[in-house]
C-alpha cells in the first residue's frame, strides 16, 4: 500500500511522519505497550488485555483503553507500527492530530466499552481475552481508503482505488471472523462499523447537532399546537371607500 507522500513534519526519506507526530506517538506506543504484555503477562496474567466479563464485573476500566496497545504477534507488532505511523501519519495531515487520536483510539476504545457491555447483555457473545493493536491499525487502514474513495492508490503494487484498500482492510477481519469465529472479532467488527460511519459523516459532533435540531423541532411543533388563528369578526366590507 502507499502512504509514500511527503507528509508529517519533518518526515523522513520513506515518506514517514517525523517522531514529533501523534502517529508516530501512537506507533511507539503500540510497540511499547506490546513488549510491556509480553514481559509481564507471566506475573500479571495479561491484566493489559481486554477481558470483556471483567471490565464491569471487576471494574478493570483500564482495560478498553490499554488492549489497543497489544500485538500478540512480532508480526503484528512490526507491521501494525508501520501502518499507524505511516497511515496515521497520511490521516493526520488531513485530519490534524486531535482528530487522528480520536479515531484511531477514540474507535478502538469505544469498541473495547461495547464488547464488554454486550459480554454483560449476551453471555457467550465474546471470547475470554482480547488485543487490540489490529483494532486500531483496521480503523487506520480502513479510515484511510475510504478517505482517498474513488482517487488511485496502490497495494503491493497493485493499482487500486482507495474504496477498494479499505476493502481489502476490511476483508482481512471478515476472512479472519470466518474462520476464527466472528466471536473473537468483535472489536475489530466494531471498530470497523464506526470507522465506517465516522468517515462517512457520522461523527459525534455531527449526530449531537442533528439530536439538537430535531429536539428544537419538537419544541417549535409542540408550542404551535397551542397557537390558534384569531379571525376577525363581522369586519365590515371596505369597498364603499374604494373610488
């Protein structure tokens, strides 16, 4: 895929964002927050990953937020760090970094809450445990394709259109929910559901303007019903006056 533009401030000669970004911040984290599981997951019994049963059960409430920043794979780590810095690196050009965070995080968190709420709704709806680096390199991914739309980018080589990237992203969650089980892809179902929508326009500040609008409308038509149209009675025919 080619985010290969010269984006970022002050990026290096890969067409990468420099490290003062925050998606360069979000790839050291990633990195970061992955090695911290795997060195610790033998004393903490992988208290940094999600346990949708336990997030509300246990009150762990900083699990939504700490699963998004594990790979359980060298793989994964190594390519979900070059797709956040360089992706989110793309995105955040377009975006700014505050809004980068809040997709790139704010959907992957948001997914994290959902699981374990319908952990608590369904019983048998989630697995046990949860890392939730791919959810968030997926949002990147997808965000990005649907971002470029019907405008040319690449896969491997492979001339594509940006709708077509982001169903590639989207495919790789399909195919593994096919033969994982859809239920150890929630979040990434999710994540990608919000994705979606986010970039399509159904963003939060968005659907609180129309919430208000339609409140205000509600008002209005409920105070007309009280108005009436006040008829003036046996008015007199002025028409003598005329000429």
């Amino acid at each position: 895929m080619r985010p290969m533009r010269g984006f970022g401030g002050g990026g290096g000669g890969m067409g990468l964002p420099g490290l003062e970004t925050t998606a360069a911040k979000l790839a050291v984290a990633l990195v970061a927050g992955s090695v911290m599981f795997h060195l610790t997951k033998s004393q903490s019994g992988g208290l940094l990953l999600l346990f949708p049963d336990l997030v509300f059960g246990r009150l762990f409430l900083w699990q939504p937020l700490t699963y998004a920043f594990i790979e359980s794979s060298p793989i994964g780590i190594i390519f979900g760090a070059i797709i956040t810095w360089s992706i989110g690196g793309y995105l955040e050009s377009i975006w700014g970094g505050r809004r980068l965070l809040m997709v790139a995080l704010g959907i992957a968190v948001s997914a994290g809450l959902i699981t374990s709420l319908l952990a608590m709704l369904v019983p048998g709806a989630t697995v046990q445990a949860y890392a939730g680096g791919n959810v968030m390199t997926s949002v990147l991914w997808v965000s990005y394709g649907l971002t470029i739309g019907r405008g040319q980018t690449n896969f491997w080589g492979l001339p594509l259109s940006g709708n077509a990237l982001a169903g590639v992203g989207a495919g790789f969650v399909v195919l593994s929910a096919i033969t994982s089980g859809w239920q150890t892809q929630v979040p990434d179902l999710l994540g990608l559901c919000m994705a979606f929508a986010y970039v399509r326009g159904a963003s939060p500040r968005r659907l609180w303007l129309h919430l208000q609008h339609w409140r205000l409308q509600r008002q209005l038509k409920g105070r007309s019903k009280h108005l009436q149209v006040v008829r003036p009675k046996d008015r007199p025919d002025r028409d003598q006056y005329l000429n």
